[in-house]
C-alpha cells in the first residue's frame, strides 16, 4: 500500500498548508478544500472561498484516530467504541469540544466535527501536515461539490495555492454527519 504523506505532490501541500495557504484534494466522494485549523487567516480566506459563513463550523479530518485524541479525552469507552466502528470510513461524527477547539472551527457549537477517513490521499495530507486537516466540500456555497478539476478551477480560478492530483474514492454522497452523544443523523451519507 502507498503510503501518500510521502507523495513530493502531498508533502507539498502540507508544506503550504503549515505557511497558510488553502489547498484543494480528493475525498471519499467529492473535492475538498483544507488548510491549517489552527491559523485563523487561513480558515477565513477558505471560508471566504466558500462565502460561507463562520458560524457553520468545519470539519477536521484526520489520518488516524490519535491525531484526534486531545478531542476525544473525556469520552466514555462506549462513545469510543462508536468512533472505532466507523473508522477511518465516511462518517463524520459530532464530539464534544469543551473549548478545546477555536470559535472559528467549532462555529456556533460546544461540539467540533471530526472524521478519520479512509481516503488515501486524504488521509497521506493529514498525516504529511502533521495533524488534522480542516476538510469542506469545495464549492462556493449554494452550488454543487466540484467532482472534478475542471470544476474546481471554475469554482476557484488563481485563488487556491495547490491543487493535490488524484482520484475520488468512489462514494456518492458526502460523509455522514452524527451526533456522538445521541447517535442522532444529522446528515445520511
């Protein structure tokens, strides 16, 4: 199996991603746009890309289920068993953040959502930056997910900082989105 975070074209992003910048790559089912969580410049341009609104919240993607472990302290060894099913695999799930996470994450939230995926390049970007990635469909918001390059330069011409080349994983339909506390869908995959 390859393992991507080595890939010069992953390692690339990461690196603009860790001086700011805002990079686009492939998911499970649609292209995604990511940057450092941490840097409040570069989720607000993203944001701004987007034209969505910061109170939403975003979603951090992970390569493994320990790059998410200062999220998860506190749960209980059933809601990790809840976590573990699922991934890495396309289910986002909603945990919460006990102010461990910025406002301009979480949005309007005590809780932060948060994905371990089972997309190798996805999964190569996060491991190469060194932690979790934000991850949100790449589109301005009201329009349809880019499910190509094309679309995704039409959506965004000149204003993204690296492009990472690469298949979708297949999937139809965006991640699912649940509730940790409820196991209530909020979103079906």
């Amino acid at each position: 199996m390859v393992n991507w975070a080595y890939n010069p074209r992953v390692t690339r992003a990461a690196r603009l991603m860790q001086g700011g910048g805002v990079v686009a790559y492939p998911t499970e089912a649609v292209w995604g746009l990511g940057c450092d969580p941490s840097n409040p410049e570069a989720v607000f341009r993203l944001l701004a890309l987007k034209d969505r609104s910061p109170q939403k919240g975003l979603i951090l993607l992970a390569a493994n289920i320990d790059q998410l472990e200062p999220l998860l302290s506190g749960l209980d060894d059933l809601q990790r068993q809840r976590l573990r099913r699922t991934w890495p695999g396309p289910t986002t799930w909603l945990v919460p953040h006990h102010g461990k996470v910025p406002s301009w994450i979480s949005g309007r939230f005590d809780s932060v959502a948060v994905r371990v995926t089972d997309h190798p390049i996805a999964a190569g970007l996060s491991q190469a930056f060194g932690g979790p990635i934000v991850s949100t469909s790449a589109n301005p918001q009201g329009r349809e997910p880019a499910g190509n390059p094309l679309r995704l330069r039409q959506y965004f011409p000149g204003e993204l900082d690296d492009i990472v080349p690469g298949p979708l994983g297949g999937r139809c339909q965006p991640s699912e989105i649940r509730d940790l506390l409820t196991g209530e869908v909020l979103r079906a995959g």
